[in-house]
C-alpha cells in the first residue's frame, strides 16, 4: 500500500515538474578514453546550478600534441526500449570545419549552442607551445531554444561523440539529455 502511495506521489511530482517552464536538460555525461596515451578527462560531470538548471561541465586535455586533424564522429541516440541510433550519424573533419564554418552542416548547430561555453574557438593545430590547447566546456546548459529548429521530438536522448585522430578512436563524450519541445508544426 505505501509502495502504492510512493508511485502515486513520484508521478505526481513528475507531472508538476513537467509543467514546468523547461525540463530540457542534461541527465548524465559520460567521458570514456578510449586510448590512455592521448586523452585525461580531469573533468566530466553535470552540477546543479539552480532549480532544474543542469550545466554541463568537461575539461578534455590532450596529451599528444601538436594536433594537426581532428575527425569527429556525432550521433544521436533515442531512448525506446535502450538507446538506439536516432536521426544523424555524421563524422567530420573538425579542423576544416573550423577554417570554413558551414551552417548547412548539423555541425554548425553543436557548435553554436556550445560557443559561449567552451574556448574551443581556433582550428589546427592544436600546439604544444601555447596554453590553449586543453578543451574546455563549462557550465553549458541545454535550453529548449537550442531544440526548436532540430527535429528531435520529446524523449530521452544520448549524444555520442567520438573523436579520433589519425583515423584512431581516442575518445568518446556521451552527453544524456531529454528534450521537452514540441516542435511538430
Ligand atoms: C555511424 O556510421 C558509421 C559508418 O559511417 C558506422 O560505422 C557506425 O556504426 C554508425 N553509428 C551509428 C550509431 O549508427
Ligand atoms: C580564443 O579564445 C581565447 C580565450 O579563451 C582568446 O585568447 C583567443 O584570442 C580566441 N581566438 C580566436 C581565434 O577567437
Ligand atoms: C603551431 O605550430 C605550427 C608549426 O609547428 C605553427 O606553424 C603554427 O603557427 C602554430 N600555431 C599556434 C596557434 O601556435
């Protein structure tokens, strides 16, 4: 009977939480090195900044330098019964999309929103000689703005991306995050 109780209370909240001016938001992030000799993630994790504000925050630095080409590989996942793969699957050059920003490209999205919140600002290479090479993104916070012009409909959600270079996978950033836009019209 109390376990009866308990659901009912927990799905009433959840209801009220979801009427809620916003509940786009990070769920979790997971860093995962995928070749010790050239990735630390010092930093991977969400903080709490305020009522139902999570921020992203992860420090990537690189070991092996300089970095002269850079390919990423995005892709969504949507939670059905697991993840599964969801809407885009693209690998890009990264250093030539820097040199020549292309807002045709879906990369241009990620980058946009990300933008305020990380220094990764420059293309190749990355050098050993200044200080800048470490990839920051701090406090990045999901908005449902950032969603509403991205077909991706209301739902739980992984982001993978998977870096490599010299055609090796060094590492992968899974970001969760659920979307709560309805952008139908
Ligand atoms: C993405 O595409 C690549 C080939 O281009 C494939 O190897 C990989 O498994 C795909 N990933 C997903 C999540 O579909
Ligand atoms: C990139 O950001 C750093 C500070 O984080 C700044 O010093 C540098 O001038 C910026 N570079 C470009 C190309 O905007
Ligand atoms: C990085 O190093 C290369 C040569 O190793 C040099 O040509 C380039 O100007 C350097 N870039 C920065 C941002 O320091």
């Amino acid at each position: 009977m109390s376990f009866t109780m308990i659901r009912v209370f927990c799905t009433l909240l959840l209801a009220l939480e979801l009427r809620g001016q916003s509940v786009t938001r990070h769920t979790n992030v997971k860093c995962e090195v995928l070749d010790k000799s050239f990735v630390e993630f010092p930093i991977c994790n969400l903080k709490v900044l305020g009522r139902g504000i999570i921020a992203e925050n992860v420090y990537i630095k690189i070991l092996k330098l300089p970095v002269e080409k850079i390919s990423v590989n995005f892709a969504v996942y949507k939670k059905l019964s697991g993840y599964h793969p969801f809407l885009f699957n693209v690998t890009v050059d990264l250093c030539h999309y820097m040199k020549h920003p292309n807002p045709m490209n879906i990369v241009h999205y990620i980058h946009i929103a990300l933008k305020p919140f990380t220094n990764f600002n420059h293309s190749c290479p990355y050098n050993v000689s200044n200080n800048q090479h470490d990839i920051v993104v701090k406090d990045f916070v999901l908005t449902d703005q950032m969603f509403a012009r991205i077909p991706l409909p209301i739902g739980n959600y992984m982001f993978s991306i998977k870096m490599a270079t010299d055609d090796v996978w060094r590492a992968r950033l899974n970001t969760y995050f659920d979307v709560n836009v309805d952008n139908k019209n």
